[in-house]
C-alpha cells in the first residue's frame, strides 16, 4: 500500500488524536472487568498495550517527522 506523505500526515494526525485516546479508554474499561493485578504485572500490561496499539500503523507515522519528499526545492 503506498499512500502519499499528505495523506499519511492526515491519517496520523487523526488517530494520535481520535484513536489513541479511544484506543486508550477500551483498554481501561476491558482490564476494569478483571481483578487488579500486582503493581508490577499492571506496568507491564499497560507497557505492552501502549506499544501494541503503534504496531499495525507502524507504515503510516514512518517519516512523518521528516520533510515531504515529494517536494521539489
């Protein structure tokens, strides 16, 4: 899939602002129905969850940071 630097900044932009924090409250809400784990076990899932959720997008936020290459100076 190829999608271009504008429209990869479009999609980044809305899931840190729309996703992530709807992403967020699931997740709390899921782990709210289980029984409170050690303070040691709750990190580590709140680690791996925080890192899980960038996985599937990784594509898209790769070079954001950066300026559009497909400009001509």
């Amino acid at each position: 899939m190829n999608i271009n630097y504008k429209n990869r900044r479009r999609i980044s932009l809305f899931l840190l602002l729309v996703g992530l924090p709807v992403y967020v409250i699931v997740a709390i809400n899921i782990l709210a129905f289980f029984e409170r784990p050690s303070i040691l076990l709750e990190v580590i899932i709140y680690l791996s969850l925080g890192i899980i959720w960038a996985l599937p997008f990784k594509f898209i936020f790769k070079g954001i940071g950066q300026a559009d290459p497909e400009q001509t100076e």
